[in-house]
C-alpha cells in the first residue's frame, strides 16, 4: 500500500490551523500519511507541527524541498522508493523537485483548495 506524502505548511496546515476539510479528505484513505517540511525546530512550533495527527518528515532547510536530495534521504529514511508514495504540495519548484526523483506529484493551488481534483490524483495514484 503506498504512503501519502503531504506538504505540511501550505497544504495541510495554513495559518497554523489544521485544514480540517483536507484532514477529513486523507482520512477517506487507510494508507500511511507522513507531512513533509523543511522546518527548523523553532518553526515546528511556531507553524504547530509537533501536534498534528501524522508522522512528521523534516531535513531542518539542509537541503530544502526544492533540491531533489530532500526527497531522496526521506526516501532512505523511511525505507521507501518512488514507486511507494504519493505526494502533493503547494510549492511548484518542491514539485518539479519531487518528480525529478520519480515521485508521482499533485500540485496544490492552495488558492483555488481544489479538493476533488486532489481526491482525483489520490483515486488514480493509490
């Protein structure tokens, strides 16, 4: 079953606030969520990721997202290939990023909070 990887701030968490609409999207889906980020210990806090309801992923800005070696040592880290995970984010170079390694890739218009194409992309990727 593939993992669902999950931009932590700007798609899962905006304004610091949980997007209970997107929360209640994921947990349609048995499968494993893990929230990436590049967040340092002091914005772990202050974005309010030390108390979300999924496993958290962050390389501390060495590299960002935007430098396919993020996505790669999370790979390693979790004992995962491309082929295992699903992801979506708000960053279009984080996501040009993430399909460099091979991983396929949503991009969320965090203006537009499309979520049936979201549940779209996840329907056809799971």
């Amino acid at each position: 079953m593939k993992t669902i990887l999950v931009d932590a701030v700007g798609c899962f968490i905006t304004d610091k606030v949980i997007d209970t609409e997107m929360h209640a999207l994921l947990e349609q889906y048995p499968n494993k969520k893990i929230l990436l980020t590049g967040a340092d210990d002091e914005q772990m806090v202050e974005f309010g990721l030390l108390d979300v309801p999924y496993e958290v992923f962050t390389l501390k800005h060495d590299p960002e997202k935007t430098d396919p070696a993020y996505y790669e040592q999370m790979l390693e880290r979790f004992g995962l290939s491309a082929s295992d995970v699903v992801y979506f984010e708000h960053n279009p170079a984080a996501v040009e990023s993430a399909e460099h390694v091979g991983i396929p890739t949503h991009h969320w218009d965090e203006n537009k909070k499309d979520y049936a194409a979201l549940k779209q992309f996840l329907d056809e990727n799971l």
